[in-house]
C-alpha cells in the first residue's frame, strides 16, 4: 500500500510525560505536548500517536524481584500505556481536538478497540488517533508498538521524540564532542552504540522502508519546523540509504 504523505506517527515514552519526575504525569508537561502537537494538525497532517508507559512500570524491571513473571509484568506495562493514553486525549480534547484511543487489549468503556480500518478513517476526518496497549503482546515494546501501527496506517514516518536532538555517534550527557548523525541508515541504527530504537523495532522498521525522524520534543516548535522541513530544524533520520 502506498504512504500517505502527510501522515505520521509521533512515539513518546511515558517518561516524558512525567516532567521533571521520573513517575506519574505531570499535568503542565502533558499540555506542553498536546499544544506541539496541536500545532501539527492545524498545519494539515494526520497525526496518530504511541506513548510508552515507563512512566508507571516497565516489564523488564518490574521482574527484577522474581514476583511477578514477565509476561504478567508486560500486560501491567500495556495498561499503562493505556493511562497515558487517555491523559493525552484528555489534554488534547482540551484543545479542541478530537481524539479518539484505540486499544490493542479490549477495554470498550474506555477505549475503542484496535481496527486498523477504523484508524485510518478517523485520520482521514481529521482525528488524532492515539495507539494504547503497545502490539497487545507481552515480550515487546512501544516502539515496535509504534512502527508496527505506523507501518499498518500507511504513515509516512515515525517520529520518535525525545529529550536530545537525535543520534549521536556517543553519549552527548558524557562526552561533549559527541556528533549530531543526520543519516543512518537502518544498519547503522541496529549498531550496540546506537541506541535509537530495539532491534525488533528498527528491524520491523527497515522491512517496511519506514523512515525513523528522532528529535527533541521538548525544544518548542521543533516538530513543526522538521515537516516544513525549515533548515533549522533539528533531528536525525534513519532511512534506507
Ligand atoms: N509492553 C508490552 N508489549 C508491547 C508494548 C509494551 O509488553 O507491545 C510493556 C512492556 O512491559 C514495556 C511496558 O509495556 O516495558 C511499557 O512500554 P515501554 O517500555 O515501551 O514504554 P516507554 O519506555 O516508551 O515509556
């Protein structure tokens, strides 16, 4: 199926909805991203959205004491995403958006369920349409979560905001030489020092040749200057080279 070229999928982690916390959401940084992205769809795209959900738990960690077993720590990860999911409708609804979350587990009060056809005709009435309950299985991730609805709606990019710039050749926090990458290509992306995506995600990602956008959501106006393609526009790609 061909893209649709003025249609994305922006992926955020949980974390970046807790502010300067490590937990929870905080509700000024929630606003904060409802209003970037806002600024998205009245520029004319169709905007869906993938959130993480560290914020409240990981799989992975919540294991750690030997408790609860992987695969039921995953699902307590899902409905997280499912939280932060509705939060986000919340705070977009607020600006006169409307939204509409998609579950990939049923959960019909809160949220519809996951109907690929349905996603995209909501797109195409203007609707953000926001991806909750990652792929719906345990052992992955929000951003395999995020390419795969990216690849299934047809979007032109993922856009994985972050808190830097994009890809570095190293740690930026660490070593203060470290070089913006502009390109990568989905190799270079699945290399141990980058640190992009999982290699499930990239790897799904380069299957489909969707192209990766990372970039900082937290320097105001930046999403909007990377698709006007503005020249001061900061982010990395990861595309077919
Ligand atoms: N998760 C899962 N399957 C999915 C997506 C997510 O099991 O398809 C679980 C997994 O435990 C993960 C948690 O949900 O750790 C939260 O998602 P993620 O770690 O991707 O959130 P982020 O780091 O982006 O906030």
């Amino acid at each position: 199926m061909k893209r649709k070229e003025n249609r994305i999928l922006i992926k955020f982690s949980g974390e970046a909805l807790a502010g300067e916390n490590s937990f929870g959401i905080d509700p000024k940084t929630l606003e904060y991203l409802a209003d970037e992205i806002k600024s998205v769809v009245e520029y004319g795209y169709e905007v869906s959205i993938v959130i993480g959900g560290g914020n409240f738990i990981r799989g992975v960690s919540a294991t750690k004491d030997g408790i609860i077993k992987r695969t039921s720590a995953d699902y307590m990860g899902m409905l997280a995403t499912v939280i932060n999911a509705v939060a986000m409708q919340e705070a977009l609804e607020n600006y006169g958006l409307a939204v509409r979350v998609q579950s990939a587990i049923k959960m019909e009060e809160i949220a519809e369920n996951f109907i690929v056809r349905r996603a995209v005709r909501h797109l195409e009435k203007g609707r953000v349409v926001i991806f909750a309950a990652g792929t719906g299985n345990p052992f992955f991730t929000t951003d395999t979560a995020g390419v795969l609805r990216a690849s299934e709606i047809c979007a032109n990019v993922i856009i994985k905001a972050t808190k830097v710039d994009g890809i570095y050749d190293k740690d930026p926090n660490k070593y203060p030489d470290a070089k913006l990458l502009k390109e990568l290509s989905y190799e270079e992306a699945l290399k141990d020092n980058i640190k992009v995506m999982d290699d499930t995600a990239i790897a799904l990602a380069k299957e489909n040749k969707l192209p990766i956008i990372v970039c900082n959501m937290f320097n105001k106006g930046n999403l909007l200057k990377i698709l006007k393609n503005a020249p001061d526009a900061k982010f990395s790609i990861v595309k077919e080279k």
